[in-house]
C-alpha cells in the first residue's frame, strides 16, 4: 500500500513490491519502474475492502504487468 496523500490527498493505492527497481535504505525509499502519473491514476485502494482476485485484475490491467497467479496451476502440475 501507498500512501499518496501529498500527491492526491486522502487516496491510497496498492503497488507489487515486485515493481520495486531499487530500494535505497539509507534514503528511507523504493524507487519503482512506475511513474508517479500513473500511480496517481491508480486505482484507489479501500482498507476496509477485501482486495480479492476482482481487484487485483483489475489492478494488474491497469499498471499493465502480467499477474503472478496465471502458471500457478501449471507450476503445480509439474511437480506431481
């Protein structure tokens, strides 16, 4: 979850840590290969709300990346 309250105030979004390009720990930050346009874009993210398989496809579609549970099943299927 991101915090983006300084850019848009009171929004929140989710982001993969998958996208996470470099953390810089001594500087306190995550540098993401995602643009702080799109982010603002982003589709919100409710506490309250369940994210379920909806959300996060709907999330996926929107930043464009393939979503981690597609070979899942196939993965699976190989070690039987």
């Amino acid at each position: 979850m991101v915090d983006i309250g300084h850019w848009w105030l009171g929004k929140n979004v989710i982001l993969s840590p998958l996208w996470a390009g470099r953390i810089d720990w001594y500087e306190r930050k995550v540098h993401l290969d995602v643009s702080r346009e799109v982010i603002k874009g982003a589709p919100p993210w409710d506490p309250v709300a369940p994210v379920n398989r909806e959300y996060e496809t709907h999330l996926y579609d929107y930043y464009g990346r393939p979503v981690y549970w597609a070979d899942a099943g196939r993965q699976g299927e190989a070690h039987k």
